[in-house]
C-alpha cells in the first residue's frame, strides 16, 4: 500500500505542477482560449494566478515533506487541501456543465483522498 500511496502522490503532484504552471504563467486570455479554460472568463487574473500557486504549492507538499523527511505530515493535510481545492474545481465545471472535466476532477479527487487516507492512518509517516 506504500508503493500505492507514493505513486498516487507523485501522480497528483504532476497534475498540480501542470496546472500550476499554467495558471501561473499562461496568461488568463491564452487559458480561457483552450478547451476547458473558459471558467477564467469573469475571474480576476491575479485570482487565477492564485490558483496557480496554490496548485504549485500542493505539488511540492505531496512529496517533498516525505522525501527529505521534515514534517512528513504535511502529505496528507496537502492531499486533503487538495481535496478541498477540486470540490470547487467540480462545481465550477459542474456549473458550466462541463461533466467531462467534473469526472476527470473526480478522479483526482479520490486519489488526494486516498493519499490523505493512507497517509494519516494505516502508512502514517509518523511511528
């Protein structure tokens, strides 16, 4: 179940890097231009930008508290933040019925939910 748990972090993290960057670095008129981005009409572009760090943040959080070893706990509250983060994702696509991007939210949002399971019970990185 490690491995799984290591693997499903390490997957979330590169959606979260992808989307970070984007939303950090592309600006809002070139998002909003590509299938999927049309949520960024009428949304502040520093809001998006906010996202975007957010995002980059939960990348780094997933793995890195592990890898080095300070405050591993850290992994499962980012997980459950994620969680938070794509429930907002779902019911704005959901809003704009946008049911393919819901369900692609959904996935990720089991496995953030998965990784904040795993790692605050039974492979707790604390012992």
């Amino acid at each position: 179940m490690n491995l799984a748990l290591w693997i499903s972090a390490w997957l979330l993290a590169v959606v979260a890097l992808v989307g970070g960057v984007s939303k950090t670095f592309v600006p809002k008129e070139k998002l909003a231009s590509v299938h999927g981005g049309g949520w960024t009409e009428g949304v502040d572009g520093r809001n998006v930008q906010a996202l975007g760090v957010l995002e980059l943040l939960a990348a780094v959080g997933l793995v890195l508290p592990a890898l080095v070893d300070r405050v591993p706990v850290m992994v499962p509250v980012t997980a459950a933040c994620w969680v938070l983060l794509i429930i907002g994702a779902m019911l704005t696509h959901g809003r704009r019925r946008e049911f393919g991007f819901v369900a692609l939210n959904l996935a990720y949002l089991a496995l953030a939910a998965f990784i904040a399971w795993g790692r605050f019970g039974p492979e707790s990185f604390v012992g």
